[in-house]
C-alpha cells in the first residue's frame, strides 16, 4: 500500500500460494507424516539437531526440530481441469494453508446481509453481490462499507476449527501501513467482544506424551458476516481472511513418541494449522 501510494502501483498485489519447499519427492504436508525437506532430515531418531543452515551465529542457526511440514494451496476453479486451475491462479481466487486440507470461501461485496453466509447457494450469492478472493472492490455507494461472507470446514481427516478472523491493512493520514484483526466467527460458546475479538482461547486437547488430540472442541463449520466498521472511502485498503485449527501435535512431537526419544525444547510441541486467503483490495476512485 505505502509502494502504491507513491508510484501509483502496487507490486504485491498477489495471491496466496502455500509449498512445501520439500526436494525428497515425498512432499508431504501433514504433521504426522513429515518427511522432511531433504535426504539428509528424513525421518530416523537424531534428526531433530541437523543443521539446516550451519552458522557461527546461534541466531542465525536453523536445525531441522525448526522446519515445517507445511503447506497446500487451495484453488476454485470452474472444473477440475488444467486450464480451469491455471485460470484460478491468475484470477487469485486461491488460498494457501500451512498443510491441512480445509476449504476456505471468502467473498466481498458492498451489501452482504447477515444471515448471508449461511444460504444453501452461497457461490452463487456470492459472485452475483461481489468479489471472490483475490478480487477488487470498486467505488463504494454513498455510506456503504465492505461486507464480507466466509465459510470454513474442517480437513475431514483432521482437526477441528477454532476461529476465523479477518485481517485489514490500510495506509494512515500520514500514509503508513496499519494492520488490524476481527474475529468474525469463534467456535464454542465463546463471544467476540466490542473490540472485534474473542479473547478466550479455543483450549486444547492435545497429550503430548502420546501425541494424539481429540476434536471435541472446535467446530466442523464455521461461518460469518462482518463489515467492516471503520472504514474510510478515501484509504486504500486490503482484507484477507485467516481460519485457524484447534491445536493438534507438532511433527516433533509425533516423532518423539514415535522413537521414544526427548521432544525438542527450541521449538512447540503443539501447532494450530491454519488457511489464508488471497486478499480482496480497496483503492479509492476505483
């Protein structure tokens, strides 16, 4: 935005695309099953301290207990066709996640009504008042603002949902980058507050000793409504749309149980997987 403000074009104006940067030719991207990123961290009980990136500076260090067994990328496409697919990826109606297979929705539009995001033809609502992710949205009527409906559900085979959010960036009256996060839709019983979030942890059910979890927290499905209550015609701005899991092991973890060996402290032992959408933008004059 701050790029765009001043040359008149925004050079990241991109979509979301989750990799595995995996070169084993087994790019898995499930934490139970994280095969590691090359030959040399491939899964055996002393992999967890093999330098990744060898330096003086522990700072600067990365071992492999660090890497990650992430991530996907979600597209919508028209069919399930190269051309479709390709066509999706230009278009950034696509989103990426950090492994798990959940399917995100996001669509903005200037009169999305609550109760929206819960209609049998939600698409076709959707395309028909609005833009898809990745998409713009033109001039705004006299006193409008951006509504956006989401839909959510989990991976089948994998864990629950905690809560999606939406994240704004926008350019100040001095024009800097500010960033804010909503929560939109929270599983459970907890409540979004006055502040647009829900400060209530979502919990855990993760036994780390055995790594497993249960998914009898969190939610199958969500969905939401939100409009964005302050907005300012005259800023640009972007909206993207975060859906996090409830937490579940990490690879480490996994590992650990699995050749009864000591979980590394450098890192968690537990992950909330997590989807990103490709952001909707708002220039003013569009």
């Amino acid at each position: 935005l701050e790029v765009e403000a001043k040359v008149g074009a925004n050079p990241y104006d991109f979509g979301f695309n989750g990799a595995t940067d995996s070169h084993t030719g087994l790019a898995s991207s499930r934490e139970e099953n994280f095969f590691g990123k090359f030959v040399g961290t491939e899964p055996r009980p002393d992999r967890f301290y093999g330098e990744v990136i060898p330096s003086a500076d522990p700072a600067l260090r990365i071992i492999t207990a660090q890497e990650s067994a992430s991530g996907l990328t979600g597209v919508w496409a028209r069919e399930n066709s190269r051309n479709a697919i390709f066509d999706a990826l230009i278009r950034k109606e696509i989103y990426a996640t950090t492994g798990t297979r959940m399917r995100v929705r996001l669509f903005a539009g200037w009169n999305f009504q609550p109760g929206d995001e819960l209609v049998p033809d939600f698409a076709g609502l959707g395309y028909a008042r609005g833009v898809p992710m990745g998409g713009r949205l033109n001039a705004p009527p006299k006193g409008a603002a951006p509504t956006f409906i989401v839909r959510a559900m989990r991976d089948p085979d994998w864990a629950n949902l905690d809560r999606i959010q939406i994240i704004k960036g926008w350019l100040d009256a001095d024009g800097k980058a500010k960033e804010r996060i909503y929560d939109i839709a929270v599983s459970g019983d907890r409540k979004i507050g006055a502040d647009g979030r829900a400060r209530t942890p979502v919990g855990t059910t993760v036994d780390i000793a055995k790594a497993s979890y249960t998914n009898t927290i969190g939610a199958p499905i969500l969905a939401g409504h939100w409009r964005d209550p302050d907005f300012d015609p005259n800023q640009r701005a972007f909206y993207y749309v975060r859906v996090l899991e409830i937490p579940t092991p990490r690879w480490t973890t996994y590992d650990a149980v699995r050749f009864g060996v000591k979980p590394p402290t450098e890192v968690p032992a537990t992950v909330q997987d997590r989807a990103y959408t490709s952001a909707v933008w708002y220039s003013p004059g569009e």
